[in-house]
C-alpha cells in the first residue's frame, strides 16, 4: 500500500507583477490537495481533498510528512520554490516529489501543458485560468474566493486522473501542431525495491 498527494497552489500574483522569475516572490493564495492510500494494483483504497488559505498552514504541512509521493505538475519548478517560504522547520523540495511535467519532458523532449494532456488522454479540460486566478483572489470577495478555491482543487482533480491514467496504462496522449493525435510512453510505477510501509520513516514534526 501507498500514500500519496496529489497538490496544486495558486499564487496571488503573476510573473509580470514581480522582479525576476521566482516564484517565491509570487505568494500564495491557497493550496489544494488530495491525499489518500492506494493499494499495490494502484487502486484507491481512500482519499480526501482538502484547501489551505495562508493562515490555514500551519495546519496543511503535516499532511506531507511520512507519504510515498508527492505528485504535481510542473511542481519541481513553480509550485515547489513558491511554497519554500511557508515552510515551517523544513526543505520541503527534499521530500518525495513527483513532477509529472518532467517525466512528460524525459519522454518527448519538449513540455507539454496539464490542459493539452488531459485533453486528449481523459477527453476533459481544466476548468479556467492561471491568471484569473489571481484576479479572484485580489476581488477578494466570498463569490470570487469560491472560484478560486474549486478551481485549484478542480486541477488538483485533473492531475490526479493524469496521473492514473499513466500510472495504469503507461501512455500519454496530446495533439501535436499539426493537430495529428499522439502517444507517447510514460513510466510511473514505483521501483520495486520501494516498502509501502512507511511507519519507520523519521516524522519531521
């Protein structure tokens, strides 16, 4: 058996807002995610979503400690440096990381977006915008926070499906610019030297 999250954040700024690149000097306006325990055929054996706000914190990282995976998409590069900052008492980019984008990457060479996959591997498309997620989090209202809240977890949902369809079945699809339907393979699976029991591991709270 394994435990995993599956996690997205929003920020409560974009890229054209700051100086330089990094995504710590983003801030965050809310993370997502799913966790839960899937049994070694990678079947759900249970699983919960849950949201943060920033002041809810300090009550999300313990959720991370002692986990198989932690699965997102392009999280090594954004999500991962964007959270640092929060981070209470340790390196949350030493834990089990899986970056579902570099794996996208090792196998076709190129990036490929959360929307272009899902799209033609789950026939499913995210359900809005990066940067109007930034624009309901400064409206500020309890409409406009709803929106930003089942938006992220919208997209945690979605990256969890691609996530199992490669898991399961070791493919992607996307479309390439010639609109012609690809596949491509991918390898999800976890080694096999690798203990589902993770009660040993060192709690970091």
């Amino acid at each position: 058996m394994f435990t995993e999250i599956i996690f997205d954040i929003e920020t409560k700024k974009l890229f054209e807002e700051i100086e330089g690149n990094n995504p710590s000097d983003l801030g965050i306006s809310i993370v997502s995610l799913y966790k839960r325990q899937i049994d070694d055929n990678f079947n759900e054996i249970s699983g919960q979503i849950n949201s943060f706000w920033e002041d809810e914190f300090p009550q999300m990282w313990p959720l991370f400690t002692n986990v198989d995976r932690i699965i997102g998409f392009n999280s090594l590069h954004f999500d991962v440096p964007a959270m640092h900052p929060f981070c209470p008492t340790y390196d949350f980019k030493k834990l089990n990381h899986f970056d579902i984008m570099d794996f996208v990457k090792q196998s076709l060479g190129f990036r490929l977006s959360l929307d272009a996959i899902a799209k033609e591997t789950l026939g499913q498309s995210k359900t809005d915008i990066g940067t109007n997620a930034v624009l309901y989090w400064n409206q500020h209202t309890p409409q406009s926070l709803k929106k930003l809240k089942d938006y992220c977890e919208a997209d945690v949902i979605i990256t969890k499906d691609v996530y199992d369809y490669g898991l399961k079945n070791k493919i992607l699809k996307y479309k390439d610019k010639w609109n012609t339907p690809r596949t491509f393979e991918v390898d999800f699976s976890y080694p096999k030297n690798l203990s589902s029991n993770i009660s040993d591991q060192i709690s970091l709270f």
